[in-house]
C-alpha cells in the first residue's frame, strides 16, 4: 500500500498554536457559514448545504495544492479543518438565521480575518515550494477566491469577489508588503503580522467606506 | 521520458471478473446517458454530448484521484471506460429518445447499482491510500457526485443531487457499514456485498416511496 | 523545503524559438483577450478580468497536466504565459473596444492558430508521458476547450465550443494525421506542421462557410 503518500513531513505545516493558524481556522467558519447560506437559499439538503460548505472553505487552498504537487493535502492530515467546517455549517442550519444582522456583522468580520490568514498562508507555501514570487501572490490569490467562486459556480450565481476589486487588491497589497519586508531581513513573524494587518485594514476600510479601484470602462 | 508516470503496479485496481467492476461498468453507462441527455437538451453536438458524457462517468473519481495523488489515473490505464462511455453515449445520441418510459426505468436502476459500486469504490481505493475513515468516506461522496456535478455546471443546471437527501445519505450508511464490518474483522467479499447491497436498497426505496430525509427549514 | 517539486528537468519543453511555441503564445494572447471581453461584459473589475483571462488562457493545459501528474506546471516554470496574458488583459481592458470589427477578426484568425498549437501541444506532451493513442487525443482535446469552458462556467454562460462541432472535429483530424504521420516515420517537423497546417485549414472553411457536422436530432 502506497501510504507513502500520506508522509506529512514533506509539506510545510502551520503550528496549531500560532496566529496564522487561529485566523485561518476563523476564516473556514467564515467560509463554511457562507457556504451555508448560499445553499440554503437554493434549497439544498442538510449533506448538500455541508458540501458545499467544505468546498467554499477549502477549494482554494485544495487546488493550489494541487497545482504545486503539494501532498498530502492538509485537510487530509489535519482533521480540525473538515470538523470545525462540519461543526459551522451544522450549527448554522440548526440554529440562525441567514439575514440576522449579528450573522452578517460576525461574517464580515471573520471572512476579513480569513482574508488575511489564507493569502498569507497561499503566499508562504507557494514560496516554501520554490517558486517565484510572481507564482507565489497568484497562488495567494487562487487559495482566497477559488472557494468562493466553485461554491458561486455550483449554486449558478456570477462570482461577486470578482467583481469587488478591493478584495484582491488589499490581498495582493499584504502580500507584496511581506515579500518586501522578507526581502528587508526582518522577522518572520514581523512580515507575517504586517502583512496580516495591512490585508485586514484595507478590506476593513473598503467595506465601511464603500472603496471601488477606479474602474476601466468600455463605452457601448 | 518519465513513463513512470503510468506504472500501474502503484495503485489498488479492481478485478475486471469481479462483481464491483460489472456495477461500476454500469454505473458508467448511466452517467454516461444522463450527460448525454442533458447535453443534448443544451444543444450541444455529437463531440460536446459525448465530453459531458465523459465528465459525468469518470469526473468523480478523477477529483478523488487527484486530491489523493493517485496517479496514473483509472481510466487511462483501463480503455474500458473509455470505450464503454463513448459507445453508449453514441448509442443513446443515435437510438434513443430521453424521454421514453424505457430509458427513464433503466436509468433509475443503473444509476443505483452505479451509486453503489462507485461509494465503495471511492472508499476502498481512500481507504488503500491510507487516509483515515472520515476522508475514506468523504471521498467516496466525491466519487459519486462531483461528476454530475460538473455536468450540472456546465449546462448551467443547479445539481439536484445535492437537493435530494437519500442519495448522498445512502452513500454514507453504506460507507459506514463497510468499515464496521472491516473493523470486525468479516471477509473483505462480504462487506463489499453488505455495503453495495445497503446503498442499492435505500436508495431503490428512496425512489420508490420519495423519502426525504427531514431537512432544518429556516423562516423568512 | 521540497523545491524538488520546480525541477523542471522532469517535463517535456518547447523551444522558444520554435514555430509551436510561437503559435502557443498567439493562442494564449487569443485565450486571454475572450477572457476579459467576457468578464468585461459581466462587470468584473480589473482583477477579476485578469484572473478569468488567466483562467481561459492555462486552465486546459493546467487540467491536462494535472491528469497527467505533470510537474512543475509550464506556466510555473516559464513566465512568458502569465506576463503575455496580464498584459494583453490590461492593454485590451484599457484600449480596446470589444465589438470593433478589428478585435473580431482578430480574435478569429488568433483563436484558431492558437487551436492548432494548443491541440499539437496536448498531444505531444500526453504522447511524452508514455499515454495511448486515444487518452493522447482526449487530453489534447481538454488542452484547447476546458480553458474556455471554466471562463463559461464562472461568466455562468453554456459553453458554444461545445455546440461548434467544427471546433473539436478539426482538432481531432489534426490530431490523428499527426499519429498518422508519426507511425509512417515521417520527420518530426513535418507531422508537426502537417497537423498544424490541417487544423488552420479545416477551422478556418469552416468559419468562413459556416460548416457544421451533420448533427443527431431528437424529435420531441
């Protein structure tokens, strides 16, 4: 039996202790919640709402690793990620309602926070796998939106993350902020903070002010 | 030339003479003529009814493959998907008409008996790649929707397997099974049957009196 | 850290220099300009446009590879792809307007350059990696239309390439002269250009005579 395949000690790992990984874990809920209540809306069923959920949550980080050969996959050696997704999405469709207003504000919270711990997270694996740091923001990119965009792609809806420019904007910002600054021979956990609150703030701004990058128009 | 990338002695494969390997042939056919049907409902034309096709057979196991990094994949090792999806595709695009009595009855039963072997199938080839039993039976989900899922989604359909509750709960009550009479220590031969004739019943029932698992209904 | 994963060694390569490599490059400006006139049309925003002309652009080739567990990934290595691909998004979202006559035809004669390369490419590396015949014609096939139909799917538009029989008849006739040729012995370069040359040529009469197969028809 080729268990090989399942060595974890080839793939870099994050330290369930750490910053990166309570974010991270907060922007699954974030995703799984949101997975939840698009599903919801269509009238999937109880398995149907947690698979999408799981999808949304860990699509993006699922084919950037597929993309970077990066096996196994880490929902597949860390078993807190498919258990928080199943804890979320369940306690979703039992216990709250999709438009209450503290739903929509701890969304808009925690998806924020998850912003910033899946680009930052995208970006340093990409880079721990040797690419360059072109490959490494794009694969940042893909472990933010491609969740989403699968879960929208499902459930016939037009993707509005791209059409939200601020999203990846304030992502790719953060992430050329901590390739500057690793660059710069500061800290690891220093570039990793920083560019987790640059990420945060900017998307935060966007949100209460209401940014849009100006946009390039086509006259019809 | 790395070829090794087709050396087939690294994966679990299936006995051609066994009774798993009929079931999955003809689970085969019947996502083979549900992709043909519904793309031939877009107007898509020979080649495009026969890719749909081809997605709905073996799109599941392929994403199931991938994410376990099992390569070379299934069907590019054994023609005989390959073949068996092109054949009936063309058969079903020449021959038949989508909506007779005759098509509908043999599509209900064979999708069943492909839903069976295809759980099975997803678990046991997991299960050899020596994940743990909630990803074995997670995958073996995957194996069984995500086909028609793409076929959904490319004919801009929303996936009615995820609205219809006895399918993906048959899937897993079977997987279930299996693993406690593996972990009891049954013959592999007699879980295998247990576990295929389970789903095939529930799911036979399901249709027949249009079960539906109680789903959490949310007031708007 | 595993950066044996980025030893490009491993992967077959054209030559930048080559008249394959040239027309792979004219199909990818071609992938990239549909894209963003696409998304453009959807009201994505500078990013989201990029993203699904990056999408429309490596996605076929990126599945083939996947499938055929061929790492690193082309664009990974070269990053000819995603500098031509950013900037004719960005040149094309700044200067041009979509319905103008002369982006049309344009697109016409790009897009089918791009098919003959695109489908030579697919063959050839699925031939390297040791495949059939027949999985080598599948998965050149998927090299030219699963890029378009993931712009499709996110865009939430049913793929034409998939009713424009044309499109994947000439690929296919392509296709097999190239192993025709190959078998004969005939020197590499011819097959290529031989195939190459067939694919312009039937794609280009049949845009110009507006031919289509003889499609199956369904009375209802």
């Amino acid at each position: 039996m080729p268990t090989i395949a399942l060595d974890s000690n080839l793939i870099t790992t994050f330290d369930p202790r750490s910053l990166i990984y309570l974010f991270d874990m907060i922007g699954i809920v974030a995703c799984s919640i949101s997975g939840t209540i698009l599903a919801k809306h269509k009238n999937f069923d109880v398995f149907g709402c947690l698979l999408v959920s799981i999808v949304t949550a860990i699509g993006g980080g699922t084919v950037r690793d597929v993309i970077l050969n990066r096996h196994p996959l880490f929902w597949m050696v860390d078993m807190n990620y498919l258990t928080v997704i199943t804890i979320s999405s369940l306690l979703m469709q039992i216990f709250f309602h999709p438009n209450s207003r503290r739903v929509d504000t701890f969304l808009k919270l925690s998806d924020t926070i998850g912003l910033s711990a899946f680009t930052l997270i995208g970006i340093k694996v990409a880079d721990s796998m040797g690419t360059n740091v072109l490959v490494a923001l794009l694969l940042g990119v893909i472990t933010i939106i491609v969740g989403g965009i699968i879960r929208d792609m499902i459930c016939n809806e037009i993707p509005l993350v791209l059409q939200q420019e601020i999203y990846i904007t304030a992502a790719l910002t953060g992430g050329i902020l901590y390739f500057v600054l690793q660059n710069l021979g500061v800290s690891a956990w220093i570039a990793d903070i920083s560019a987790m609150a640059t990420i945060f703030t900017l998307r935060m701004l966007a949100i209460r002010y209401d940014w849009q990058f100006p946009s390039i128009e086509w006259k019809y």
